[in-house]
C-alpha cells in the first residue's frame, strides 16, 4: 500500500471523553508510524495546546487553529494571522454586547476580560485554564484565532464581519473566529504542497463540525462512531465510537496496518 499522510483530530477523536488518549490509539499510531506513514495532528487548538498531545504520541507535524498555522517535523511552514484592523472592530461589537473574547497567539492566549464563567467553563474542556486578562495583547502580538464566547442565537451581532471571517462553533458557549476560508483543509493543502503526496493519499480522522472540510477534501475521511450525523454523511468510513477503539478499528479495516 502507498504510504499515506494521517490526520487526526484531538477531542473525541484522539482524546476520549475523559480527555484520555486510549492505549489502543497510542498503539495504531506506534504502527503507523513503523509502516512509514506520516502522521499530523489537526486541531482547532493552539500549537501550545497541542503540545502535550504531541509528546505523548511523540508527534512533531501538526495543523493548528482550524489550518491558520502548520507545523512539519519542527518547522512552521505556513501562518496567517488575523488582520489588525478586523480585530479591534470585532473587539467593539464583543465589548457592546458584553461578550468576552480569548485572543490565541503563538505561543499564549489572554482574555479581554478578567475572570468570566463563559470563558471558565469554555476553556475548561480544552483542560486550559482562565487566560490572563491582558487587552494590549492582540494588538501587539499576531493573533490566529479568537474565541468569541456568546450563545449561538447571539452570533447575528457578527454577520457584519463575515467577508473577512468565518464563525465555526465548538461549544454550546463559544465559537471560533478564523480569517476568512480558514478550515483544517486549506492546511491540509499546504502540507501537501510540501510533501510528495497527492490529495489521494491523504486520511483524516474527525468527530466534529470543524472537521467537515477536512473529511470531504482527504482522500479517505473517517468519521468516528461518536461524530455528529453530519460529519458521518460526508465521511467515506464510519468507525467505532473514540472509547471502543475506534482510531485502531479503522486504520485496520483500511489496511494501513496489520493487526
């Protein structure tokens, strides 16, 4: 079989509900990486985020803040930042309306409020702690990604933004805000660009609505036994749920190791 290049999704897809990497998964990735498949991780989070998934998988590629900043073995080969000028008008809407906001950098995140029960509770699946309140922060520092916590009902404050943004929910009290086309697959695209690998040899793993753009553009896209219907509709295999081996399961049946 030709050698392929994995993505794989954090939460629900590689962590379980309990924020637990199975050792199922840590073996499928051991395997992979033995038959020479090349694996990233592709993740809506911070690269200072995933930092702890990468060692414990002794990874070191990965697609971070939904495709707006991409990792290869090391090296940063492709960032795009959110423009300045967007972001403070975006920061006086959220401030109107009392949203808080988390401004994700490089290697940090501040709050534009100190010590809100959104951001708490939000940031607090990600297994992250409240940022610092630090306002000049996004002004200063290039920015990838913004953390607008609001209900979804109150997302229409927004719509005025959408030529320069897209609005993708992963909590029922958040939402991210990407520059505009960003999506885990318009990373995908830039590793493939500099890697010899066709989009045919591309797989994803995804359990989310963040993965949906990923799923359809690989050229095998996976969806977990415990995505979301929609995801599983556009997936080319459905496996088993995170939590009853499901990353193993697949990589198995798809023939890309052997059991």
């Amino acid at each position: 079989m030709n050698k392929k290049v994995i993505f794989f999704d954090i939460d629900g897809t590689l962590y379980d509900h309990d924020k637990k990497i199975p050792e199922s998964t840590k073996r499928a990735v051991r395997l992979l990486k033995e038959k020479g498949h090349h694996l990233f991780i592709a993740s809506g989070r911070s690269p200072f985020l995933i930092q702890p998934i990468l060692e414990e998988l002794a990874l070191d590629s990965f697609i971070a803040y939904n495709g707006q900043y991409v990792m290869y073995e090391g090296q940063v080969i492709y960032r795009n930042p959110l423009k300045q000028k967007l972001m403070e008008q975006i920061y006086e809407t959220a401030d109107h309306h009392d949203h808080p906001l988390v401004f994700m950098g490089e290697e940090t995140m501040k709050a534009s409020v100190p010590n809100h029960p959104f951001i708490h509770e939000g940031i607090g699946t990600l297994k992250a702690e409240h940022p610092e309140h630090d306002l000049s922060f996004f002004k200063e520092n290039e920015i990838y990604q913004m953390l607008l916590f609001c209900k979804a009902e109150e997302e229409n404050q927004y719509e005025v933004f959408r030529e320069g943004i897209d609005l993708v929910r992963w909590h029922e009290l958040s939402t991210d805000v990407l520059p505009k086309g960003g999506s885990k697959a318009e990373g995908i695209k830039r590793v493939i660009e500099r890697l010899p690998y066709d989009q045919k040899d591309t797989v994803a793993f995804g359990d989310g609505l963040n993965d949906r753009e990923m799923i359809s553009f690989v050229g095998t896209g996976v969806a977990m036994g415990n995505a979301v219907s929609e995801l599983k509709t556009l997936a080319d295999f459905v496996t088993k749920p995170v939590d009853e081996d499901g990353i193993f399961h697949a990589v198995t049946e798809l023939g890309f190791i052997e059991e």
